[in-house]
C-alpha cells in the first residue's frame, strides 16, 4: 500500500487552477480556448457544476490518526494512486503539439489512468504507445456506421486498453454559442485521428456538423448489450444523470457508471453531477463502480465525491489547461497538486485511507434529502 506521511500542506503553483486556465488562455488560439472553456447555451449548467460542490458541506472527524494518509485505490480493478481520472476530450493537439500522447505519458506517470477520446487527434494506438503498461480506457461515440464502431471497439482491445467509456449524453451536439460564433474547426493539417479525417468548414460549428452527420441518434439500452457482445472489456456509460437510466444501464450489463453533463456543453439546465450522483449511487446500489464528473476542482471535491458513493471522479479542462502550458510534465504536476489536496482533505476529514470516506462525513444542505 502507498501510505505516506501527510506533508504539510503546500499548494504548489499548479493548483491555483484559476492562474493555470489564464496562462493557458495566453498561448491559445482564443477559438480554441472557447471550444474548451465554453458551454452550452447560457452555460448555467457549467457554472453550477462547480458550484454544486461547493453546496455540499463536510463533517471532518478528528482524533483518527493520519500520520499515513494514502490515496491511493482501484478502479475496475485497476490500481490507481489517487481517486482522479482524466476525463475523455477531443482534440488535445489544440493546445499542445505533442496532442494526447503528452497527456498520456503525464497521467501515467501519475499513476492514474487516461480516458482517450474517439475525436482524439493521435490515434489510440499511439495514445497507447506513448504510456506502454499504463493503464487507460478508451471512450466511445457510436458512429452511425457501425461496421467502423465495431472496427473502433477492436483496435481498442488489441491496443491494451482496459476498458470502454460509452458516452451516451451526445444523441445531438448541445448548442455551443461560442462554437458557432467562431466557426470552430479544427486548424489546416489536424485530424481525427481514429477516424482519419478532419472537419468540415462551414458557417457555424464544424463539430456540430460532425456530431449531425456521423454520430448516431438512435442509441436505446439495446446498444449496451451490443457493445458488450462485441469486446470482453468491462463497459462502463458516461452521461447518466437519473435512477432509471443508471438501473437500465446496469441491467444491460454495465460495470461502471459516469455521472456527467458533459461538462455543461450538452444540455443546458442539465442537473450538476454532484446533484445526480445520489440518486444513481443509490440505484446502482453496488451493482457497478459510479464515477462523477463535472466542475471537481479541489480536493475536497473529490472526498465529498468519494463519500456520496463515488469510486473515482473524472477531471477535464484543468487537464488541457496543463497540457497547454507545461505538457506531459504540467499534467503530471496537476495530477500530483490534486493528490497533495486530496491527501490533505483526507488528513482532515480524519480518513487515512480511501475505505474510511463514508457518506457520515457529509452534511447537506437544508431541503436536501
Ligand atoms: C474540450 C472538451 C472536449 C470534450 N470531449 C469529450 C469527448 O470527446 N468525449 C466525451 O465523452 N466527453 C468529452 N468531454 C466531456 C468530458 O469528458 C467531461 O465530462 C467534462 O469535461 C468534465 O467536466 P470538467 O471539464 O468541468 O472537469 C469534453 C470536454 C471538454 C472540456
């Protein structure tokens, strides 16, 4: 087991995650900063995700010696040395030349794991390649054509990946203002790599004409068992906000669930992950792992993720913000701030290790149920 000695707390430039995204916003393309930082619609759901962690209150015990405090877990079985995955993105050539094999070679040297997106601008078997023995998950959008799903599924599973994310909150793009107003398009000479194009030009957003034209709309539950009868990886859905869908999704045999809005740029108004993550931790009722993400900024998010049930949460921008403004090792200086933060929430919740975060360490707000 990892347990070491809580250090005193020092937070490292890195985790002023305000001062990272301003940084990074310098080296942009302000287009591509807005495809990232934005929404949807009126971004109401954006901000509130982060703001719904900060509703949820905690009760630290004390007297519960954490001389050793070790943050270290599993997900799906894969050891990972704290609670935190990096969540699924497009295009990390945006913001770093060296793109997602950056990010993987800084998660992996984190000893956490990597969700690669299937709009990744590096193929995922050099996402692969760029942290070999590393574990990672690769992220799914069913195309309408199924026959290049399935090839998608294979090369995944031949390429080692440990898992598949299937993102089901996509059946249409969110309408992203910022997107359209720009014209966001990925840059002359980048591609999609898995998918072995670039975008299409158009008048408003690029991605949104991708997202129409290749994406399929008709996913129903029958499309889990589908996507489990082609791969012996675990399947885990990302995207579930709801009791009934986590239960269906279950049933249909997913092993994981990934509480998620999509970070605010799908459905606007769409309830925050902390608000969801209850109500799905106790419908899965440990059937399958529950994961959350959305807005998760300090520690202390991740403990209150942690006690409401969460295996692991997923973090997103912060990733890219890192990415752009120190490459693999920014990422790994992130993951390893966010480790500090986590440690030191643990030391004073009184929790030397994962096991000991229990929902009694919550306190929610009145009306909450
Ligand atoms: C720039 C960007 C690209 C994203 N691309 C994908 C994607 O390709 N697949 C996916 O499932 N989710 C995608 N997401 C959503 C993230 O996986 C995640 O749900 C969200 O970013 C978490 O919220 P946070 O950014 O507040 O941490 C994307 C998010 C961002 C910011």
């Amino acid at each position: 087991m990892d347990a070491r000695p809580f250090r005193r707390p020092v937070v490292s430039p890195a985790m002023d995650l305000v001062e990272l995204e301003q940084r990074a916003r310098t080296l942009l393309a302000p287009t591509a900063y807005d495809y990232i930082a934005g929404g949807a619609d009126d971004e109401r759901t954006l901000a509130d995700n982060a703001a719904a962690w900060g509703r949820v209150r905690l009760r630290p015990r004390v007297l519960r010696d954490v001389a050793l405090v070790d943050s270290s877990t599993t997900v799906l079985g894969t050891p990972v040395s704290l609670p935190v995955l990096v969540a699924p993105m497009a295009y990390h050539r945006l913001v770093h030349d060296e793109g997602e094999e950056a990010t993987a070679a800084g998660t992996a040297a984190a000893g956490t794991v990597l969700v690669a997106s299937t709009l990744a601008t590096t193929s995922l078997e050099d996402v692969a390649a760029a942290a070999p023995g590393s574990p990672q998950w690769f992220q799914l959008y069913v195309h309408r054509d199924r026959g290049f799903t399935a090839e998608l599924v294979a090369r995944a599973g031949q390429a080692g990946y440990r898992a598949l994310v299937l993102t089901v909150d996509l059946p249409v793009l969110g309408y992203r203002p910022r997107d359209e107003r720009n014209r966001f398009t990925l840059p002359e000479g980048m591609v999609m790599a898995n998918v072995g194009r670039s975008t299409e030009a158009t008048d408003g957003s690029a991605i949104a004409l991708y997202a129409a034209g290749e994406l399929d709309p008709s996913l129903t539950p029958a499309d889990v068992g589908w996507l489990r009868g082609l791969t012996t990886l675990p399947v885990l859905v990302k995207g579930v906000l709801r009791a009934d869908d986590a239960r269906t999704c279950v049933d249909e045999g997913a092993a994981g669930i990934v509480v998620s809005n999509h970070g605010g740029r799908q459905l606007d108004s769409a309830v925050a992950g902390a608000d969801a993550l209850p109500e799905v931790v106790d419908a899965v009722a440990g059937r399958a792992e529950v994961l959350v993400d959305g807005g998760v900024r300090r520690g202390t998010d991740v403990v209150k993720a942690l006690a409401m049930g969460a295996r692991a949460v997923l973090l997103g921008r912060p990733v890219l913000w890192a990415l752009a403004t120190g490459g693999a090792d920014g990422v790994t200086a992130l993951l390893g701030g966010m480790r500090e933060e986590v440690v030191r929430a643990m030391a004073l919740c009184g929790c030397p290790t994962v096991a000991d975060v229990g929902p009694d360490l919550l306190s929610f707000p009145p009306g909450r149920p």
